[in-house]
C-alpha cells in the first residue's frame, strides 16, 4: 500500500470509496433511503484534485494494488475561532479496508501535511453519534473541543461535533 496526492482523474474512484463509507459508517445515523439514494457519480462532479493553491483542500489517497481504497482532504481551518489551525475535513476509508491500517496511514499522512504548511494544531468535524470515528479519532490523539453544529452535507442536515489536537 502506498499513499499519493489525489489527481483529478482519481475522482470516481475517490467518490466511490466515499459513498460506501458514508453508506456503511453512517447506517443508523442518517436514514437509509438517503443512504441508499447516494451516486458516486453525482459526487465525483464536486471534487477538486491537484492544485498547487496552500490554501486550498489538498487530497492524498491510499492505494493497494491500483485501487483507492482512502482518502484524506485538509486545509487551513475553516472555523473563524480557530484560524491558525489546520483542518482535517475528510478521512473515509472503504468498507472492506477497515480495521487494516489504511486509516491510521492517511492520519499520520493528513498531520504531517498539516504540520508541513506551518499549523501547531488541528481541527476536525464529528457526526453526532459516530462512535466507531470517535474511537478512532481518539486513539489518534483528538478530543471534542466543545463546539456543535448542525450542517447541511450533501443535502442532509446533520449534527456535528469538533474535535481538536496538537500537531
């Protein structure tokens, strides 16, 4: 497995791996017809891969025999309480690669971009009620930092926690 900056011809594949984790983390949390309802091809349209820009979401994906099978995006933080911070906006890893590292692989990697453009700590944001994301995101050092939220992603609204790290 190696990891790589996202290329906009990797869209598709970023999407798909996107929509079947939203579909199998997200069961439960968010109703099913909305989750089955989810098209990688209406998502690929959205995404931006490969600018040079610092300030701009920069992707890197995880690939394991041609495959995406991971991503994480960052960027400076969005939140105007924490501007001087780096943000993690996505990790989602494919269904079938849970619980093999591939995670762990693109936190260190999202950090140490985060790290590279100047940030001391980070930020992300949490679906309420996400337990095995908060798991994760706590061995990895991040804590709720109080703030809540309600969003609208993709067209749904939901309740979001933030959690916050060193870097």
């Amino acid at each position: 497995m190696f990891l790589r900056p996202a290329e906009p011809d990797d869209a598709i594949e970023v999407a798909r791996v996107h929509v079947r984790s939203w579909q199998a983390g997200y069961r439960g949390l968010l109703p099913d017809a909305y989750l089955d309802g989810l098209r990688a091809e209406n998502r690929a349209q959205r995404y931006r891969f490969g600018s040079d820009d610092v300030r701009e979401p920069a992707t890197v994906v995880a690939i394991d025999d041609g495959t995406i099978c991971g991503f994480a995006t960052t960027a400076p933080a969005r939140d105007p309480d924490v501007v001087d911070d780096g943000e993690l906006y996505a990790l989602y890893v494919d269904p079938a690669w849970w619980g093999r590292g591939v995670g762990a692989m693109l936190i260190a990697a999202a950090r140490g971009r985060l790290v590279e453009l100047g940030f001391r700590n980070a930020v992300l944001w949490l679906l309420a009620g996400n337990a095995r994301a908060d798991r994760f995101y706590r061995i990895d050092g991040w804590a709720p930092d109080g703030p809540a939220r309600t969003d609208s992603v993709w067209g749904m609204m939901v309740d979001e926690v933030r959690y916050r790290r060193a870097l």
